[in-house]
C-alpha cells in the first residue's frame, strides 16, 4: 500500500490555481495521484529505496563480524538484521537476533566468535540478558526483574555481563544503581536530581569499572504541550535567560563525573565536581580499555551578548580533557574540528590513541589524536559525514568500521587502519542502485555577508556548496535554485546524502532543481561566535534571515538565477526559517514549502521549549510580547506573497492548529496555498510511508512555481 501513495492515476488533486487555498487531509491510505513520467518516476523509486546501514555490535574477537542492521530511510518497518564479513563484505542472515533483538543496550557484545550477548527491556516490562550462537540459532533468556513495585530503565551493562546499571524513577530525584550478577545485589552509586541527566556509561574491557557523568537536561515531558510547572521560575528558563549566577545554578554545581572500581572494598575512586575542576560542566566519558584513564568531554557556557550569567544548558563549545584515576589532569584536547558542542565526541582508540569525530564546515571527519605525542591527525576521508551512531573500534584500535556518505556517496560502511595514511575501503556496496541513479554535481561556493546585528557592520563570508543535476554548468547561469535549511537551530548542515523531503539535497537535483546548502548564523562547525549568534544582541528571526536576502540577492547579480527562479524549504527549524523569510521578504523568493515548522513563539513558550526561546530571544514573551511577536511567521503572515506548500504531521507537538491558521492567513490574501495534513505522523515525514508522496508534491510544486 504504501508505496502505491502516488502510482495510482486520479487526477483529482492538482495545483491549486492563483488565490486559493486549501487544507488538504491525508490519510493512512494516502491519495491517489497521477505519477510522474515512466522514467522519473523509476528514478524516484530508486532514490527512495535507499538503506541506512547501522552498526550494532563489537568486532567479533577475531575481527572478522560485526552486526548491521539495514533499515529502509522511508518505510520504518523495512528493517533487516545481518552479519557482516569485514574480510569479504558479505552479509548473512542473522535470523536469531530478528526474533529477539527488540530495543537492546547497544552495543551488542560477543562472548565469543559465534556467541553474541546482550540485555533488553521485555516489551511487557522485565528486563532479559539474551544470549544467541549465530552457528546453532540457539537462544537462552535471562529475565531479571523487581519483586517490589518500581519503574526504571537499564543503562548499561558491562562488557563481561557481570554488573549493569539501572535507574529508578523517583517522584523529584532518580537512584542509580549497579547491579551485580549473579547474586542480584545492588548499590546505589548516584542520585539524579529533576534538572540533570545521566549520560552514557563509560566500562572497562574486564567490566570492573566504570565512569558516570551528570549533566545538564532540558524541560522534561517537553512534548507534553501542557504546562506542568511554572515555567518561568523553572532553573532551566532562568539558565537560558542568563539570570542565574555560577553559584546558584545546579547545571554548573552539580555536574559530576565519577568512577567506580567494583575490585576494591570502596568503589569510588574519583570524583570531579564542575566547580573545583575548571568550572565548564562535563558531557560524557571514555574509559581506556584498562580502566586507568579517563577522557571526558565538556562544554564551554555560553557567555551571551548582553546577559548577565553564562549558560549551562545551552553551551557554546566543546573540548576533551584526559585524567587518571587519581585525578590528576593528564591533557586537554581543544581543537577547531572538535569545538561543536553537540556533534562531536571521543573514546579510545587502544590504550594509547584517542578516536575522534567533529564537525567543522561542511565535513563531519574522524580524527585520531596520539597521547604520547599530543598530535591530533584528521583521516583520509573525501568531503562528506560520519554517521556517529556508526562507528565502531578493534580492542587493539587497529582498525575502525564506520557509516558514511556525502551529496554523491550514498551511505555505506567502510573500514581503515587508523594510521593517518591508509585510505578507506568500503565494506558494503547496498547502495550501488541508488548511486547509479545520483546523477548530480556538487560544487563549493562562498557569499559575503554582514553580520546583520548593530554590534557589527563588517563583511563575514558563507562558505557552503550547490548541488545541481549532473552535466550542469557551474557556475550556473539563470537555473531554478532552492535555499535549504536544516532544523536546529545549531544543527550542523553538512555535505551528506539525503532524498528526504526535509533535506531534499539529492531529490529535488535529480529532477531539474538545483540546492543551495549555506549554514548560516547559529550553526555548529564554524565556532563559538557563529553557533551563539542567533542569541547575541538578539538576533534571533533576524541575522540568519538577512544573511539569506544577501545570497539570494548575491546569486540574481551574478546571474545564477531570478528572483522567479528561487525557492526556499526547510522542516522544523528550517520550516521555521522558510515561513519567517517569506513574511519579511516577500518579494526574494518565488516559492516557499515549510514543514513541520515553528510558526507561533508565544504559544511554543507557553506549553512546550520555552527554554530554547528564552535562551534565543533573550526575555519571556511577559516582559517582551513584541519581540515575540516580531519573530513569529503567524503574526506576519499577512505579509507573504510568495505561493507556499505546507507540510504538517497531525500529531506534530507543533500544533497543526496553528499551521492552519497560518495557511488562512496566506489564503486570506489571494496568495496561492496549500497545507497537506498527515495522519498519524509527528515532527517530520522521516521514516514515514508518506515520504514518496511528499517528494512527488514538492518536486511538483517547485517545478510549476520556479519557472526555467
């Protein structure tokens, strides 16, 4: 059924003529429309059979296997599990772990060649230790489970299967415990006030040891859409604000790191508090296989412009520092590549090396830094991105596996010795189909723009890339043009492979439209300055909207397009981006299509991230209501004269309400508008069923609108 969404010829539903609106409900069984040409539409159907490749487990202890999943990015229910030859690169079955690998604690480990081991939540609540011999397709099932009345997750086990620990929900602070097998005993080794969160648990190889860190949390039950508590009084609103001195601010004092040793009749063995340890709060751990160093991430604060305390919650940088276990400070790994705060991280490489990947620019790379030399080295990899949930080591660090793809890459596996000379060797060809059919150029492009803020009135240069369907001339010379916006904001926009209507960069190439990927203001890769930049002197619905009129602008004078020939599109915060743009530039863009988009700032505070939007806008909507409203594309959408085409999942925690009122609006004014309602989905079409339909439409849509 699903992929039938637009094969079916009916041509009921077609663009909607000059200065009618119309809001259009689609369901399960989504609408029937007349497809595109035989040839496209092959082409489309390729695209959009792309596989997400994930690694699951450890290398196998002859470093020969690894476990992979291959999910379908369009239809989440397309999801295959198999062994993965390193040597060859042949995939097998893996039929055991098909039954029973439900929602694991990754990675899945091997106790030996043929034997994997890991823990799960049962669907019905206890949790399981499963074991399964790929070879036999054997499976055993340990259930371990709470005799007395009490909710929690597993948070980890150690990678001997000795010990894991677990988190006990409480009604103002959550216990953590470790608990050991196979006597059940447990030991409390934390406890997790409301406002911090645990991270990832860092184990050493023989499971004796292991490194917690707290850190700062964002509003809880934030899809809710209720309010729950005041929010203003709330220590995270008054973080993002800038109002609460290092002193008072739990996300500064009690930032916490600390290790256990489970060998010694007193398992702590260090703890590093944020206010006597530099001040900056931690982010997460490694331990070296040995257990003896530690490496840990944190964060630089934000010191915004105009605010009177720095953020915790909302940190502009990142940076490494290694210990021991005594607590000495044995390095600090600060580097340009490393500095994003939200993608990048670290662990070790061996025991001598440390594996890294960051994003900086346009690239998400891998680097290795060598402690005995304090050298960081970037590895051989062309222009494109890691995938961090893909990336997996040898216990020797010898050799790493990781996920990659870029505009003209479709994602694959690929292996290398992390040397700083060996070349990568792609594992998994999955893709090969799909990258037939990627017929596509992309070339590097750079705009001047002021920095849009009455601080500073000085030239700053963009650096981004164009995408444009292959055998295209660069530069280009009066071609319909796309502006691309990710979400976030602060998320980076790098150079990687998506069909996607979200991040359309090689659909809407494949099909006679070129994308302009820009990150502009607030963005990670490009350093602290630029990713706070929407906060400083309130920039925020503002410097990165005037930094797109310029490119825009920029592109008609050097002939690359027309004012009739750009388009704008963007879900979440770039649906955001694309509605405000349209409200304050209507005459720069000749067709807009937000998704799942941020229209109405006031009601986002009231019932969902009113921290994001204090720390964004620098006060409440209670002491600022014009400023909210200036930077709400509802308020200005009286304004747009540009044809839009909405995206909106029914179950949005963006109230589609709002949407509709949005595309009213735009109606009311004899502007071309058309809002497709999807049932059943939340923020986004990712991973939905309905994804070929969208794809359709929105190729369709810029086609009528962005005339060649």
């Amino acid at each position: 059924m699903a992929r039938s969404l637009v094969l079916a010829a009916l041509m009921g539903l077609v663009a909607t003529p000059a200065g009618r609106g119309e809001i259009v409900p689609v369901g399960f069984d989504g609408l029937e429309r007349p497809p595109l040409p035989e040839a496209e539409q092959t082409r489309l159907d390729t695209l959009l059979g792309v596989r997400q490749i994930e690694v699951l487990s450890t290398l196998s202890p002859d470093g020969s296997t690894v476990v992979v999943a291959v999910n379908s990015r369009i239809f989440a229910d397309d999801r295959r599990l198999h062994f993965l030859n390193l040597r060859t690169g042949a995939l097998g079955d893996a039929l055991a772990l098909e039954y029973d690998l439900i929602s694991p604690d990754l990675p899945l480990r091997w106790v030996n060649n043929d034997t994997l081991r890991f823990v799960q939540q049962d669907p019905y609540g206890p949790w399981e230790i499963i074991t399964v011999n790929r070879v036999t397709q054997i499976a055993s099932r340990t259930r371990v489970y709470p005799t007395q009345p009490e909710e929690g997750e597993v948070l980890g086990m150690a990678p001997d299967f000795s010990k894991f620990a677990l988190r006990v929900y409480g009604d103002d602070e959550d216990t953590i415990y470790v608990v050991f097998l196979p006597s059940l005993r447990r030991l409390e080794v934390a406890k997790l006030p409301e406002e911090l969160q645990i991270q990832p648990l860092a184990w050493s190889e023989n499971g004796d040891r292991v490194a917690l860190v707290m850190s700062s949390a964002e509003e809880r039950r934030l899809y809710d859409r209720t309010p729950n508590t005041p929010n203003l009084a709330k220590p995270v609103v008054q973080d993002a604000l800038g109002r609460l001195a290092p002193a008072d601010n739990p996300f500064h004092q009690h930032s916490t790191v600390r290790v256990f040793d489970f060998s010694q009749p007193e398992p702590l063995r260090l703890e590093l508090l944020a206010p006597d340890s530099g001040g900056d709060p931690f982010a997460g751990a490694s331990l070296s296989p040995d257990g003896t160093r530690l490496l840990v991430k944190r964060y630089r604060p934000s010191a915004v412009a105009g605010r009177a305390h720095p953020s915790y919650v909302f940190p502009e940088a990142a940076y490494f520092e290694v210990y021991d276990l005594a607590g000495t400070l044995l390095d600090t790994v600060a580097a340009a590549a490393l500095r994003g705060p939200t993608e990048s991280g670290g662990q070790f490489l061996g025991d001598g090396r440390l594996l890294f990947w960051g994003t900086e620019g346009s690239n998400r790379h891998l680097h290795v830094y060598d402690l005995g030399q304090r050298t960081l080295t970037p590895l051989p990899l062309p222009p494109g991105a890691v995938d961090p949930a893909s990336i997996v080591a040898s216990e020797d660090g010898r050799t790493v596996v990781y996920g990659f793809s870029s505009v003209t890459q479709p994602p694959e596996l690929f292996v290398l010795t992390p040397d700083g000379e060996s070349e990568p060797r792609s594992l998994t060809t999955l893709n090969a189909a799909v990258a037939d059919s990627n017929r596509v150029r992309v070339d590097p492009v750079s705009f001047a723009t002021a920095r849009g803020d009455a601080q500073s009135g000085f030239s700053q240069e963009r650096q981004g890339f164009l995408i444009q369907p292959a055998g295209s001339a660069f530069p280009p010379r009066g071609v319909p043009i796309v502006l691309w916006q990710q979400g976030g904001p602060g998320f980076s926009m790098v150079n990687e492979f998506g069909v996607e209507v979200e991040m359309p960069l090689n659909l809407l190439p494949n099909f006679g439209l070129a994308v302009l990927v820009v990150p502009l203001s607030g963005r990670e890769g490009f350093g602290p300055e630029f990713y706070r930049a929407l906060a400083d002197h309130q920039n925020f619905g503002q410097i990165d909207l005037q930094e797109g009129a310029e490119i825009v602008r920029q592109m008609v004078q050097r002939g690359w397009t027309t004012a009739a020939q750009v388009g704008l599109t963007g879900c979440s915060y770039g649906g955001y981006y694309t509605a405000q743009f349209t409200s304050q530039f209507p005459q720069l863009v000749a067709a807009a299509n937000p998704q799942c988009s941020l229209l109405d700032t006031l009601t986002e505070w009231q019932l969902g991230y009113s921290s994001l939007l204090s720390y964004l806008v620098g006060k409440t909507p209670m002491e600022a209501p014009r400023a909210y409203l200036q930077v709400s594309p509802l308020y200005s959408a009286a304004s747009i004269r540009t044809p839009t085409l909405l995206f909106h999942g029914a179950d949005d925690f963006l109230q589609v309400d709002v949407a509709r009122n949005f595309h009213d609006v735009i109606e009311g004014s004899g502007v071309p508008v058309t809002l497709y309602e999807f049932e059943g989905v939340g923020h986004s079409l990712y991973g939905s069923a309905y994804q070929p339909l969208a794809a359709q439409l929105q190729i369709e849509f810029f086609r009528q609108y962005l005339q060649p």
